[in-house]
C-alpha cells in the first residue's frame, strides 16, 4: 500500500512544475494530486512531524526528501 502524502512529498520534490504550483496554492495542487482531506490538512498546518513520520514510516529511500518545500 502506498502512503499518498509520501507520493506528494516525493513529487514536489522531483518536479518543478509541482513545486511551483504548490507554492501557489498548497490546498488547491494538495486536492487535485489526490490528496485527502486529512492529509490537505497536514500540508496546510505544515505538519511537518506528521510528514517526517510518514516518510520514514514509507518503503524505500524517501527519509531526504523531507519538506524541503515549505516556506520559512
């Protein structure tokens, strides 16, 4: 099984495009990749606790790919 939020992180992180339109509007490019609700949320509160503990939690090497996409 497949943790979305993961796919998400993993995709800003390899995709400019995505980045970019994230940086726009994260609730809008969180709900059209397919995110539920809760984890809308999580991207919106910048939960970054909550990602980093799925990351890890995730198959394969994803544990670098960490919020780098959150704005200070």
């Amino acid at each position: 099984m497949t943790d979305k939020l993961v796919e998400y992180v993993i995709e800003l992180n390899t995709n400019p495009e995505a980045l970019k339109k994230h940086n726009e509007n994260p609730e809008r490019a969180a709900a059209d990749f397919g995110l539920d609700k809760k984890d809308i949320a999580v991207i919106s509160n910048q939960d970054t606790q909550e990602i980093k503990r799925r990351c890890e939690s995730a198959p394969g090497d994803v544990k670098s790919k960490m919020v780098t996409f959150f704005k200070q």
